[in-house]
C-alpha cells in the first residue's frame, strides 16, 4: 500500500511539473507574439499569458507538495537522521580525539 501511494504521488509530481513547464513555454511563446503585434492585441494576449501563467504556479506548488509528501512518506528525504550514522561519526571523532592525545 505504502509503494502504490509513493508511485501515485511521484506520477502526479511528474504530471504537474511537465504541465506547469509546457504552459510557462506557451506564455513564453505568447508573448513574444504580444510584443511583436504590440497595441491592443498585444496587451490583450499579455493579460491572457499572466492569466495562464497564475493558474500554472497554481499546478506547479500542488505538484511540489504531492511530491514532498512522496518523499516523507517513502522516508527518502534528506533531512531524516539516522541513528546508526550519528553513533558511527561520534565514534570516529572520539578516536580521533584520542589519536591526538
């Protein structure tokens, strides 16, 4: 159950990030055809671009949150602290504490 939730979050992660790039491409697209048209039709299609822009920021941090809650459900993020790996680098500070001696 746990593997299956981690693999539908890393999809939906996936999915969000490539949508929310490919709409920042069409705005991008967008407008360089606002600024080469210029006038109206080209403060039309800026306002369009900012408009698309926003609802892809929206996709994008509901992406990033779906894939940090992969991370800390599959317990594969950075910031977790291993018990093992703390008594190991204390062990070697106190040698070398002692080879100093």
């Amino acid at each position: 159950m746990k593997k299956t939730v981690i693999t539908l979050c890393e999809h939906v992660f996936g999915v969000c990030l490539m949508v929310s790039v490919l709409v920042g491409a069409l705005v991008a697209v967008l407008l360089v055809i606002a600024f080469a048209a210029g006038g109206g039709v080209g403060q039309s299609l800026a306002v369009l671009g900012k408009a698309v822009m926003y609802k892809a920021i929206g996709i994008a941090a509901i992406g990033s949150i779906v894939g940090m809650l992969a991370f800390y459900v599959g317990d594969s993020h950075v910031l977790k602290i291993d018990s093992q790996e703390g008594a190991s680098e204390e062990t070697a500070a106190l040698e070398t504490d002692q080879a100093v001696k």
